[in-house]
C-alpha cells in the first residue's frame, strides 16, 4: 500500500497525461484556465479536457466521459462544484485515475455542511484509494513539464517561468502564490510548487516526501499553518538529511493551549508552537520567521554549496559597510575574525596601501576606478585556508558592474566555498545579473548575513538521534504501577507513585517512605537517616506547595511529628481525608531543573527540560525535544537553554554533571515513548544536578494518567 501511495505521489507531481473535469472553453473561467495556462506554458504531456456539452475546448478535443479516454490518465484536475466533487472522485478512481486535485471550496472551511461533504470526501478517498490534494486549493505547478493544473492569477502577466532546484509547498493558497511570484521575480528557480487546501488526503509532509525523492530538487521549501500530522514530517526531514535536501519552513500561528494547562508545569512550557519550534530544531529543519527570510535562505542554498565553519571574510569598497556587515555576521551565529599577519601581507601587496587587509578587508572606492582590484582581492580570499564564506559588498557601481561582475563570477568558479554579494543601490541590474549566474546577491548585508547564519547552522548540524531503549527498565513495576490505579478509576497519581514510574526507567530519587501517621512519619525518618522533609501524599492535591503541603530540613522526632499532624489537618481541609504522608531524605544543593513529558497533537510524546523549583514559571527557558532521545540530542537540549552557563564553572563554582542530567532526560523520553497511550504529563520538578561526577537525584514527581478509554 505505501508503494502504491508513493507512486500515486509521484504521478501527481511528474503527470505525463492530465485529464480536467468540468473544462471550460472560456480560458477566464477558472474551470477553463488550467487548459489555458498549460496550452500557453507548453505542457508536454496528455491535456484531456473532459465536458460532457462540447466536443472541443480551448483547440483540443473533447471527451464527455472519462471511460472515453484511451490509454492510462496520471492525474485529475476536479474542476467541479463542490456538491458534484465526490461523484467526479468516484468516476476518477473507476477510470483507475490514482491521483485528482480538488480546486472547489465549500467543504471544511465553510462550517457544517462543508464539514459534512469533506466527510464524504474522506470515505470515497478509503475506499477508492485515490490519492487527493486539496479540496480548496490553487493546484500545482511544475515548471519542469509545464504542467499546470491550476486556476491561480498567479500566471497572469507572467510569460517566462525560471525552472530551478528548488520545490515550494504551501498550505495556503495564495499566500503561496504570492511566495511563487516573490521567488521568480527573485530569479530564484522553482521546479514545483503545490498548495495543499484542507488536506483531506495529503499533507504537506507527504507532498515534500515525494519531492524528496526528485532528481534535481535540491531545496524544500514549506508554509505552513497549522500541522496535524507531525510525525510524518519528522520523517521526511530524516531522509531529507540523510539525502542533505534541506527543508525550509515558515510556520505561522502559536497557540496558548499550552499556557492554559493547569495541572502540569510541562505543559504550559511546551505550548503547541514551542514544540513545533523544538522538532523542527531537533530534525534539522531550517524554520524561518517570514517570506523575506524564506526566500533569502533559499537563494544561498539553491547553489548546493555547504559551509565548513562559521568564519566568515568580507570584501568591501567602503570600510563602515565591511563594520556593518561584521557587526550583523556576529548577531547571526558567524566569526568575523582578522586574518593572521602573513595573508594579511598577501592581501596587502593587491589593495591600496590606505586600505584594510585585516578581516573586515577595505579595497575603498578606488574598486570603482579600478575594477581588477576585486579580482585581485577576490583571488586570495578564495586561497585563504581560514575562510569558510566569503561576502562582498558593493553599492551603485552600474558603470563598472561588467568588470566586478566578471571577477567576482571568477572567485565564484573558482572555490566551492559559499560567496555571497551585497548590492546596495543603482539599477537593480547587477544583482539580477548575478542572481541569474547562480550567485546569491541581497541589497542589505543584515539579510545576507541571516541567510549564511541559517546556512553555516545547517551545514554543521549534529546528527539526528539514535535513541537505543535502555536495557535496565523494569517493565513489570511500570505495568503494576498504571494498571493499580487503573483498577481504582484515578488518573493523577501521587509523588510516591509518580517517582516510582520514574525511578523504573533508572532515573535516580531521592529515598522516600509513605507514611499514615505521624508516628510512622517518625520511624520513617529513623529508618532514612538524617535530615528529612515530610510532604503530603495525596492522587488530590497536585502541587503541594500550593496549600502548604511541605515541611523541609527536620531533625527533631516532635517536629516531625508535628509537621506530621499539621499536614494531615491541611488535606483534610483541601478536602482528602484519605491523604498519607511522604518522608523524604533531604537532597543535598545543587542546579534545580525541570524535566517532564506530555502528549503534543501533532507530534505525540515529548519530552521538555528548564531550570526549574519555585521559579519555573518566572524563568521560563525551556526546550522541547520530541520522543524518544539519545543522550547526545537530549544534552543538546539542555545546552540551548538560555541559562546553560550555569552547567560550567559559575563564580568558583564546580561544573555540573551535565551527562548525568543528559542521561536522566534520555530515560524520560523513553518513559514518554513507552507510555505514550497511558501518560498524559509528567513533572520532575525539581531534578537536582550535582557537581560533575555526582549525578542528578529526582526530587519531587507528579504523573498524570490519560482517562481510560
């Protein structure tokens, strides 16, 4: 079935015969102007107009039926009134059609009776088979055919298409389109572009998945609103690395659901979008704020080339242009860094001698009057060993732009390094010159240093996770702990039972008894040994210290007894007569994190990490990884916490045992992955890092089951 899936993909993106149902003779009708547009583009397959009134359309022979059609059709564009779209599906799948493009609104997004003609959609598309893109959508283009199936204006004053590596799939419509016309204007080459409407069958993820796997696509590139279906473009963007097709994403819209969540500290951390955000991160996926962002990102990677290091040198005509520049490399991740005194000396003996060698490297105005000093220039930056990009930045200079033109296209030939120029004013028609030879040209050095920022972070990416399921977790106290509260109709479980679960995926906890009274408060305090907390333990009371629930550093058997006694009289007031006590040997100091899972729509288990205890939610630095971990991804996680200085030596203070905490969360991912139908939030709060080599110890747990089913 997935083969057959794929190859229905496939035929939709590369048709060689496209039947149009409801084809209008009147190429302005949007049911006529997808014969339009492909008459006018040269589409080089099968145009099929199918209308059951005419037997020509728009010059091309007419057929009033499908089953009139000899030989195999690839694909179907529906251009038929919504009520009429499921009848024309079912004829298309009879006729053994395995891909259709569904134009027509009027379903989902109109409210109920859309809702409900979607629905009949949906059950023709299980039973047939056929593979469906939209309803509600523009259609497609591929440059590469000329294939059209679309109705978009898109095309309007457009009578040259720029064909290049790059694939474009949007969830939006026009917007979509809007991007198309911003990227050819650019000169920036698209093979396809498909807009995805109400995705009733595929997804964007599965319409990238079969552009993946496209000879000459080199780039994706994806809008997005909204994503259902995270997984499946999770695993896309792993062949997408593994093929190094990098995946650029725009995603607009976050979502407060999380911030809403009452009982779990994880899940008002890891709303919708900071999940997005954390597996897109995880999966290499290059997500970007804008269209300005998208489109300058892709210009630098449509050439293939990747960057080896972050060092960036620049060549200028103005030294407060090559500061600017340096400045704004800074801010995006890049090193701008002088040269050592020997290539300095190079560059030297080819500029002025009132020019700068270091790095930023002045050649000054006098590269207008003499436009071979950038060849010169150029010449031993692409020679330099410490250079992994190099940026060269000019303004006006149309009258000697033949001549810069030619040099630079020169050191571009002649290195495989990225090069990139800033064009700042005149004409315009350098920069398309320059765009049209392969070679990215901005106007503002800010945009182009943003754009080999995004390049250098791809380039360097760590690999994707790995994660092998630890060995030493004990399934059966796993089982018993669930199914028991199961039998009792709870979902919360208590501290003990939640650090249990925890402490059975090898997640160190602190020593911890139950207690029913404070008599046995006491002997449990004898029997832990030392400094003890006494904590109420109830499936009721979700965060103890809310009500008072915690009693730290007793040592003295009354006080134990006391705090004992007023504990249970505060959960009997909270309304949990039933409650128990907890005595708990009191942790030693150390680096307070949060670590916890919970279920994200999209994506399923995932696993979130901060700096935790009382002030989680004022710090609020947190990440998400989707689960399950490695140890390698999962401490990465923990290092692109906003505060991961405090891992390391702080004011005399030792280092932290990072791998310890590393390995802590990789255990949870596991717990979450292995759970996923059972758990729906988890806290660790807080999970207590010690200097190196001392480890982490759980100190306080609270699970939440999902209702049962």
């Amino acid at each position: 079935m997935a083969a057959a899936a794929n190859s229905a993909i496939q035929r939709l993106l590369h048709p060689r015969s496209i039947a149009v149902l409801g084809a209008s003779d009147n190429p302005i009708k949007l049911s006529g102007r997808p014969i339009e547009l492909m008459k006018r583009f040269g589409y080089t397959g099968r145009l099929l107009p199918i209308n059951a009134r005419r037997a020509e359309v728009q010059g091309l022979p007419a057929y009033r039926g499908l089953d009139e059609v000899d030989g195999e059709i690839d694909l179907a564009m529906v251009m038929l009134p919504a009520d009429k779209v499921v009848d024309g599906l079912r004829a298309c799948a009879a006729r053994g059609i395995p891909a259709a493009i569904v134009g027509a609104s009027g379903f989902a997004e109109i409210g109920p009776r859309g809702e409900h003609l979607q629905r009949q959609l949906a059950e023709v598309i299980a039973e047939t088979g056929i593979r469906v893109l939209g309803p509600n959508c523009l259609g497609m283009f591929n440059l590469r055919d000329r294939a059209m199936p679309t109705f978009t204006s898109a095309m309007d004053d457009t009578s040259e298409l720029i064909d290049g590596p790059v694939a474009f799939v949007s969830q939006s419509g026009a917007f979509g389109t809007f991007i198309f016309s911003a990227a050819q204007n650019a000169g920036l080459g698209i093979s396809h572009f498909l807009n995805t409407g109400n995705e009733a069958d595929l997804s964007v993820a599965e319409v990238l998945g079969g552009l993946v796997e496209t000879d000459g696509v080199d780039v994706l590139m994806a809008y997005l609103e909204g994503v259902h279906r995270g997984r499946e473009l999770l695993a896309v963007a792993r062949r997408a690395d593994e093929l190094d097709k990098p995946i650029l994403l725009v995603k607009v819209g976050s979502s407060e659901a999380g911030a809403r969540a009452a009982q779990s500290h994880t899940a008002s951390l890891a709303g919708e979008d900071a999940v997005f955000d954390g597996a897109a991160r995880q999966h290499g996926i290059v997500r970007l704020a804008g269209q300005e962002q998208l489109l300058d990102t892709a210009q630098v990677f449509a050439n293939g080339r990747r960057a080896r290091g972050r060092r960036l040198s620049t060549l200028s005509l103005s030294g407060g242009a090559g500061v600017l520049m340096a400045d704004v490399a800074s801010d995006n991740g890049l090193l701008v860094q002088p040269w050592d005194e020997a290539w300095q000396q190079r560059m030297a003996e080819v500029i002025p001698a009132y020019g700068s060698p270091r790095n930023p490297i002045d050649l000054t105005a006098t590269l207008i009057s003499d436009p071979d000093l950038l060849r010169r220039g150029l010449d031993v930056a692409v020679q330099h060993p410490g250079t992994d990009m190099i940026a060269v930045l000019l303004g006006n200079a149309d009258n000697a732009s033949e001549q810069l033109i030619d040099a630079i296209e020169q050191a571009h030939r002649a290195t495989d390094r990225p090069l990139v120029v800033v064009w700042t004013g005149g004409s315009g028609r350098p920069r398309r010159r320059l765009q049209e030879l392969g070679i990215p040209c901005f106007t503002d050095p800010g945009r182009a240093a943003a754009a080999l920022g995004k390049l250098a972070d791809f380039s360097l990416r760590p690999p994707l996770p790995s994660p092998e399921r630890p060995d030493d977790i004990d399934d059966q106290v796993v089982r018993a702990i669930v199914q028991d509260a199961r039998d009792q109709g709870r979902t919360q479980l208590d501290e003990h039972e939640s650090s249990r679960l925890i402490a059975a995926y090898g997640i160190p906890c602190a020593g911890a008894f139950p207690a029913a009274t404070p008599d046995a408060a006491v002997a449990a305090a004898h029997d832990l040994g030392g400094p003890v907390a006494v904590k109420l333990l109830s499936d009721r009371i979700g965060h103890k210290s809310d009500v008072g629930g915690v009693r730290l550093g007793l040592t003295d058997d009354a006080e134990i007894r006391a705090a004992a006694g007023e504990l249970l009289d505060i959960a009997r007031g909270a309304g949990d007569p039933g409650a128990r006590l907890l005595v708990q040997r009191m942790a030693g100091g150390g680096t307070e994190l949060i670590a916890g899972i919970k279920h994200d729509p999209a994506f399923g288990p995932v696993v979130v990490v901060g700096f935790g205890g009382v002030l989680v939610d004022v710090l609020a630095d947190s990440q998400v990884g989707v689960a399950p971990l490695d140890a390698a991804a999962a401490e990465r996680l923990l290092l692109s916490l906003r505060g991961s200085r405090l891992f390391g030596e702080v004011r005399g203070k030792p280092a932290r045992d990072l791998a310890a905490a590393a390995d802590a969360v990789a255990r949870l991912s596991w717990l979450a992955h292995d759970l996923a139908d059972d758990i729906a939030e988890l806290d660790v709060n807080p999970l207590l890092l010690d200097e190196a080599g001392k480890g982490v110890v759980a100190v306080d747990c609270l699970a939440v089951l999902n209702p049962a089913e």
